[in-house]
C-alpha cells in the first residue's frame, strides 16, 4: 500500500509539471538578428516596432504598433522565414 501511495505522488507530480506552458523570453530589439528585423520591418511597413519575444519553438515574435495606434505582430525564424502573424 505504501508503495501505490509513492507511486501516485510521483505521477500528480508529473502531470501537474506537464501542465505548465513554455514561456516566451523577451529579447531587446538591438538583440534580434539584422535578417530577422529586415523581414520584420519589410513585412510591417509603417508600424513602429516596440518589442520582441523569443518563443519557446526559437521563433522572434515582433510587437508593434501602427499610425493608428493598432498592434501589429509578426513572428520570424531565426533563418528570416515568416512562420505567423496576428
């Protein structure tokens, strides 16, 4: 009995560990590699870019925001490739 009572710790442990999700790390803008900001700024034109996040898959997520004042995100493999956009 002793033994199914470790045993069950052991898995609410893991399952309570599997259920936390990865976390972006915010990078500085003059961090980002210049391929990256170049499709960024290319792909974004006159949107001001304010912030970056490295996300847990290495894709940059790239904030910034417009004349208007809307927000604008694009992310970007460390290769230049754009992989989304919200």
């Amino acid at each position: 009995m002793r033994h199914l009572s470790i045993v069950a710790l052991i898995l609410a442990v893991l399952v309570a560990g599997c259920g936390k999700a990865a976390k972006k790390e915010p990078v500085a803008l003059d961090q980002i590699p210049e391929n990256v900001m170049s499709v960024a700024k290319k792909e974004m034109p006159g949107v001001t870019l304010q912030r970056a996040m490295m996300t847990p898959k290495g894709d940059y997520e790239i904030l910034g925001k417009d004349k208007k004042g809307k927000t604008h995100e694009i992310y970007v493999s460390p290769q230049g490739v754009v992989t989304g956009r919200e």
